[in-house]
C-alpha cells in the first residue's frame, strides 16, 4: 500500500542514526539528530498503548523487588560469588508433565531470582512482548549454542511469560501489561517501551552484576563474554551506529573519530557509581519528558562530556560527569544492519562477527526477520522449510554490462534492477499459477538505500559497488506478507534466497527437485511435455501460456521444488483478464522506493514493477507534491 509520504514505510530503520552519519560522510551537522528524529518516526499500527502503573510518578517499578538491592558505595560488589554454571536450571529443559503454570508473583524481578542465572558476576538479559516471541527464542537459542546460558528474558505481557516458562526459558515478569502485538517503531508505545528499558537497567544494577543488555532483534554469532572481559575498567561498553571504520582489527573503536551516535541495542554496564548515576539520572531524564527518545536521552548524557582518554591503552574514554570510562564496540564486529547486511565489513576486514541488530532497515518488523533469514540465523519452526504446495525457484540472468559497466548512478542502479524486477515479475505469476511459494533470487544494487540525500554510498564506509543489497532495499516485504483485500488475488509466498542453503532445510524437500531448462519452441526435442529428457530434468518451451502450464505441471503436484534454469520469456501471462488484472494490482504494491538524489525535495524514486509497459520511463524523482505518490 502506498503513502504520500514513503518515509513513513521506514519507521525500523531508526533515522536518528543517519544524521550522525551523514556529519562523517556528507557534512548534516550533528544537531539534526533530534530533527530527523521527529519528521521521520512512524505511526503505529494498530498497537495499543499501555498505562504506566501510577506508582511510577513517584519513580519506582512494581515489577522489581528491591528488598535484596546492594547499598552503600556502589563499587562492584566481591562479598556475593556466582552460582557455578552447574547449579543452573538447564535452558529449554521442560517443566515437568501435568505441572501447573506458577502464580505470577514467582517471576517478579529480585536480586534471588536473577543470581540463580549469573554466571562470573554477568547476567544477560533481553525483554519484549508476545509479538516478538520468535525473535526471542531466536536470541535465546543463539546464546545456549554458544554455551552462554546466564541469560533473563523480561516479558511484558503475560501471553509471552507463559509461553517462554513452557519452553523453558528463563523468565521473569515486567509487569507492564503491555498489547501482544507489534508496536511499531517510534510509536507511543515504543517510546514507553523503551523507558522500561532504562528502568531496567537502573533496577538491576544495584544488584551487584554486569549487565549485557540486549535488543531482541539482535543475534549472537559468537560468544561476546570473553570480549568484554577485556575491558575490566569499562564502565559501560556501548554498540554505535558507525559505519565507517576507525580500527580495521577488533578493537574497541577510537572514541575520538566516531560521530555516530551510540545504539543502546547492545550495551553492557558493570555496578560502579558512575554506571549506577548514569542509568538514574537517564531514567529521570525520561520520566521528566515523555518526548525524550531513549538512545537521545543516552547520547545527551554520556557526551555532555567526552574526553580525555583513560589512558593510552585502554581505549576508554572519560564521559558523562568526567568519571564513568565508556568503550564504544567496533562496529565491524558488534555489528549494526548496514555494517553487517550492506557492507560485510567483518568480511572485508576478516574480522570474525559478535552479533547482528537488524538496523537500518526498511518494512517494518517483516523486514527485520527476512533479514536475518537471509544470513540464515534466524529460527523458524520445519513447517517454514516444507511449504504445503512447494516451492519455486530460478536462476537470475544478469548481463555482466548491467552489473559492472559504466559509471555507478541512478540511472545504472535502475537499469539492472528493473532487469531483476521483470524477472521477479514474472516468477511471482507463475508462483501464483501453481500455487508455490517463491524463493526470492539475490538481488543486486548499484546504490545504497538510506533516507537522506547521498552520493550512492555513504563516503568512507566500505560498501562495494554493485553489492548483493537485502530484499527490502526494493521490496517492501511487510506488504508482500500481509493478508491482502481478495479483490487484489490470492497471497503468493516468498522465502529468502539463501533459503536452499539453510542447514534447517529438510532432506525429503532438497532431494524432490525438478530442473527445468527453458528452450526455443520449435527446437529439437522443445516440446509442451510432461516427459522428463533425464531424472529430474525437464525441457519446456518458452512463451507458454497459462493452459501449458497448468497441464505440464500438475504432474508434478508433489515435487517440492521447481527449478526454472531462467524467468526470461517463460510466461506469457494470465489466460483470465480478470486474473490478470487482480495479478497486477496485487505486485505494484510490491515495491518500494529508493532513497535520495542528493539536493532534491523530495529526493525519492518510487520503483514500478512495470516500467518496462511506459515508453520513456526514467527513474525521476517527484517533482512535487502531486506525483509524490506510487506508480498506481
């Protein structure tokens, strides 16, 4: 569905980020932050907000049980050691049969609670609501394949508590009766979502442990406790939206050369007084004005002083009030959605990745998750990896001169990505004629997407030109998974392109695979037939018809997979003008925008999936508020 205003289909890539980056790369002064911020925050959808407990007017949480709170000098506390990791209640281990759910009161936050999951002084911990659960599970899993089982997931409504508590999940109840379903970024309710977040903090560390706190739509590649044992001075350790390196190995960053801000998805504070002061004052800060967004109301603490550094080896840097010494992980490695998904600069630096938070990005939570399942760690259920109906999938075919001639611009962006798209285009007919789910082919760009005006690629960072950029650089995959109006046709399926390569992919559906070789109708042996020319392999004309289609392949009702060897030529469309129609209307909207030229208002291009049926179709941007709209 399209808006006058496309920006507001941005709402996950958290815009406050950019304008620090574009002081680094194109000069946007650091005071834009708060700008960006309020013109380009979503709207919620659909989500409820939630009541704060009128007992946080007197800046208390009745979530915690601060009974067991450590007092006194606030230094880290030696006098409580940690349970051995044996004496730890096995992560994912079942509660036993025909037992019953505990009353709530059991999962209230305290000191008891969170000390039988500490492990060396360090609790991790995430917090979400029920839509989030297979983000949750996904974070959780990732930590107990890596060993690191001292983790604490805080739910927010009891739908999630009780659905982690029967998978065996440690859990523990924030109290916040929240909406089950997804919030949306910048919403009211994500705000005051993430001011639970900083009472959260405020809350855990008097207990006397390191916290790792973590967003949930983040991953562990890789366990990050021994990194951050390197750093026994650092008072807080914080991730950044960085993306042009300052280190090119894997230490911290060099506090003096990053203008990004810092990202409070992932961040790891130790019980000193200067951590506990900050994360008291941050939380007043906040509950003073509900405008403040979280990470502002951080990054306008900690730099209101900034410098000089500890010492010359540390690489810690004094902020806040002067005492507390802040690290700032290197972005090739904790690394954020561009970092990560456009630049592979842990690749290019042969740096091996901590973790991944689905930053930067477009569609919404949607997108976030097809993200993840692009770089194949996010975990789904089998029933994602055997669709009912089966798959369908095809080689691209892209010119080497689309890919790699001539000058990196807009209009050489547009050209090799209306290439893909009329190939796309196509596939996702004929997934809709066969009823399968379509397995999206790698898509390249020549140009990045962000959300202000830039030369292609942000100056400094490593994005290589062309690079395989993620599906919601064009697509707008919140749209393409959302139950549709019937008027616009039935729902076509889509799964990532790195779906086949998935270790998760079950045997019974990578072993029922048809090739088929597209060829000349008329040629030797290119004839509309069911007969295969060797196991497995199938010759089929091009430019067939919908009536072909339907009688060839429904002798392969029950092969999982058909492999077109191209999309070029295959189908001539839709024998049904009805059909055909409600085809189209359904996969304009498929598409999204790129985003900006440079000096122009506004600066986005909006695709269309049939540019190729307007003589003269150039990539333009709006030239005003009268054609600021989708090409439909």
């Amino acid at each position: 569905m399209g808006l006058a205003n496309p920006f507001k289909e941005i709402g996950n890539t958290k815009p406050v980020f950019a304008t620090i980056y574009a002081t680094i790369a194109i000069g946007i002064v650091f005071s834009s932050l708060y700008v960006f911020s309020a013109v380009y925050s979503s709207k919620p959808a659909g989500s409820a907000a939630f009541d704060f407990p009128s007992s946080l007017s007197n800046r208390s949480v009745p979530w915690v049980d601060r009974s067991s709170n450590v007092t006194g000098s606030g230094s880290v506390p030696m006098s409580s050691p940690s349970p051995r990791s044996g004496s730890m209640k096995p992560i994912w281990e079942l509660p036993p049969p025909g037992s019953k759910m505990p009353p709530l009161n059991h999962f209230k936050l305290s000191k008891e609670l969170v000390e039988k999951r500490v492990k060396d002084n360090v609790i991790v911990v995430t917090f979400g609501n029920y839509a989030f659960m297979d983000f949750i599970l996904t974070w959780v899993k990732h930590l107990t394949d890596l060993g690191v089982t001292n983790l604490l997931v805080g739910a927010m409504d009891t739908k999630l508590l009780e659905a982690l508590y029967w998978k065996g999940v440690p859990v523990f109840d924030m109290g916040s009766h929240m909406s089950t379903i997804d919030v949306g970024w910048g919403s009211p309710t994500f705000h005051k979502m993430g001011r639970e977040k900083v009472m959260l903090i405020d809350s855990m560390l008097p207990y006397g442990y390191e916290l790792l706190m973590c967003d949930t739509d983040m991953v562990w590649l890789k366990d990050p406790l021994p990194y951050l044992a390197r750093y026994p001075d650092a008072d807080v350790l914080t991730s950044s939206d960085q993306v042009v390196p300052t280190v090119v190995d894997d230490r911290l960053e060099n506090w003096q050369e990053v203008g990004a801000a810092y990202n409070i998805g992932i961040f790891h504070w130790r019980p000193t007084d200067s951590a506990k002061k900050l994360a008291r004052e941050w939380k007043e800060l906040l509950l003073a004005d509900e405008k403040i967004w979280d990470q502002n109301g951080f990054n306008e603490l900690v730099r209101r002083q900034l410098g000089p550094s500890v010492d010359a080896d540390s690489e810690l840097v004094y902020s806040y009030d002067g005492n507390l010494k802040l690290g700032i992980l290197p972005a090739s490695i904790f690394c954020s959605g561009h970092t990560y998904f456009v630049q592979a600069m842990y690749q290019q630096l042969r740096l091996e990745p901590y973790a991944v938070h689905t930053t930067f990005q477009y569609a919404g939570t949607d997108g976030k998750r097809h993200r993840l399942r692009e770089a194949m760690v996010f975990n789904d259920p089998p029933e994602y990896y055997d669709s009912p109906g089966g798959f369908l999938s095809f080689k691209a075919s892209i010119p080497k001169s689309l890919l790699l001639d001539g000058e990196h611009s807009v209009d050489s962006h547009f050209a090799l990505v209306n290439f893909q798209l009329k190939q796309i285009r196509t596939a996702l007919a004929l997934a809709s004629l066969l009823n399968r789910t379509l397995v999206m082919p790698p898509l390249w760009c020549r140009l990045d997407r962000l959300w202000f005006g830039h030369p292609g690629v942000l100056v400094g960072s490593l994005t290589r030109q062309p690079f395989l950029c993620p599906l919601d650089h064009v697509f707008e995959i919140n749209v393409m998974l959302k139950e549709q109006p019937e008027e616009l046709g039935p729902t076509i399926g889509i799964r990532e392109f790195s779906f086949f390569d998935n270790p998760s992919m079950p045997k019974q559906v990578k072993e029922s695979w048809l090739d088929i070789h597209l060829c000349q109708e008329g040629a030797s042996g290119c004839n509309a037939t069911n007969q295969t020319i060797s196991p497995g392999v199938l010759r089929f004309p091009r430019r067939s018809n919908e009536d072909t289609f339907s009688s060839v392949f429904s002798s392969f009702k029950d092969v999982k997979v058909l492999h077109f060897s191209s999309m070029q030529d295959a189908f001539v469309g839709f024998s049904s003008k009805e059909r055909e129609a409600r085809f189209r209307d359904r996969i304009k909207r498929y598409v999204g925008i790129w985003c900006c030229v440079e000096n122009h208002t506004p600066g986005h291009i909006y695709y269309d999936m049939y540019w190729d049926e307007k003589p003269g179709w150039k990539p333009l941007p709006p030239q005003g508020q009268a054609d600021d709209h989708p090409p439909w």
